[in-house]
C-alpha cells in the first residue's frame, strides 16, 4: 500500500504539471486558429473560407476545450477523484482525435491551395471592369502586398485588360495617357505566390501545433490512467483493511 501511495503521489504531481502544459496549450491552439480566421476574412475572396475554416474551428474548439480540461484535470489529481480523472481521460482523448483531424486537413490543404489561389485570383480578375467591389479588392491586394496579377502582370493581358495602376510602383506614373508602363515600375512578383505564402505562415502553425502538443496530452493521457489504476487499487486495499 505505501508503494501505491508514493506512485499516486508521483502522478498527481506529473499531472499537475501535465495540465498547466496543457492550458498553455489551449491558449496557443486558439491563438492560431484565431489568426488564420482573421488572415481568411480580410482575403476570402482569393483564399476561400470553407477548407480553411475547417482547421481554424478545430484549432479553436479544441483550444477552449483543453482549457476547461485543465481546470478538470487539475482538480482531479488534487482530489484524486477516479470519476473526475475518468472524465479527463475520455475528454483528453476527444481533443486530440480534433487536434489530428484538424492537423490532416491544414496539411493536405497545402497541396491544393496554390493552384486554388491561383484560379481564383484569375476569375476575379476576369470581373475587374464589370465588378467595382472586386476591383476594389483587387487593387487593395495589390497595393499592400505589392504583387500584380495571378501569375504576374502578364496575366492581366490576358483577360484582356491593361495592366492595373494598383500594379504600379507609381500609381501617378501608371495613370499617365498614352505611356506604355515599363516592366521595371511594375510589382514583379505574382498576386497567387504572395497570398499562397501569407495563408501557408498561417496554415503551419496550426498543423505543428496540432500534431506535435497532441504529444503532450497523449502523454497526460497516460499519466491519467495510470493514475486512475493505482488509485483504484488503493481504494480496494482500503474496503479489504475495512473488511478484514
């Protein structure tokens, strides 16, 4: 019984420290998610929201879930409540089967984003002189992140439409009558690459986080039920002392 005692006493120690890594965690997976919600609001158009928002969700859902189980698990180990730690084990494991769909989803939407950026941006360039909130848009994206078109400013000709000023180094220069703009006072590189980039810094952390923190609580996992084990044991010592 002592030595069940002293491994009770080890866990509850490991736990504790296992759930305030896990509410660590938490804040981080709902910090991810909630950059890369913001990064698709501000470009849904190119981006499109409904494979992103998947991960994003999951990151978040799992991130405020964790939390409140750390303050579960935190108040189990103390207690060392077996229906508490139960509990904690079941939710653990819900979390971090989230956690990896989420990961495998950020993942292979990798592999498929840039060419789904790079269609999208060329169809919304297609609407440029029909649509002036798309073309607004368009120049907003090409003004801030300094590219120009989907591929570069060669795919505005084919459109066909001249190249933009929001391409333009100079605006003023671009807006000139009669002056063929030189290659050289155009952004250089292509509109689908710069987004492709910006939503990729994005997509990483969610997937890292995700696969590699699930590590952690696998671990919490295992401490639980070690835990909820040893101090089943005990209490069967107890009602066997209590009997005898």
């Amino acid at each position: 019984r002592v030595y069940v005692m002293e491994l009770l006493r080890k866990f509850k120690l490991l736990l504790l420290l296992l759930n305030v890594v896990n509410g660590i965690i938490g804040v981080v997976l709902v910090f991810v998610g909630a950059q890369l919600i913001q990064h698709v609001n501000e470009y849904e158009l190119f981006v499109g929201s409904r494979s992103v928002v998947g991960p994003a969700s999951a990151s978040i859902a799992a991130g405020l879930v964790l939390f409140a189980i750390c303050i579960l698990g935190c108040w189990s180990a103390i207690t060392e409540n077996t229906c508490g730690l139960l509990t904690f084990i079941i939710l653990q494991i819900v979390v971090l089967l989230i956690e990896i769909v989420g990961g495998g989803v950020a993942i292979t939407y990798q592999g498929s984003a840039h060419a789904h950026v790079t269609t999208s941006f060329f169809n919304n360039m297609k609407k440029y002189s029909t649509d002036p909130t798309i073309a607004s848009t368009i120049d907003d994206v090409q003004q801030k992140l300094e590219c120009c078109g989907s591929n570069d400013s060669s795919s505005w000709s084919h459109i066909p439409l001249p190249v933009p000023p929001s391409c333009c180094t100079n605006e003023t220069y671009c807006l000139l009558p009669n002056v063929t703009v030189p290659k050289t006072q155009v952004f250089g590189t292509p509109c689908a690459d710069v987004l492709f980039d910006n939503l990729k810094r994005r997509l990483i952390p969610v997937a890292g986080v995700c696969i590699t923190f699930g590590l952690v609580q696998l671990v919490g996992i295992v401490v639980a039920t070690l835990m909820y084990r040893k101090k089943g044991k005990e209490l069967r010592y107890r009602q066997m002392a209590e009997m005898a």
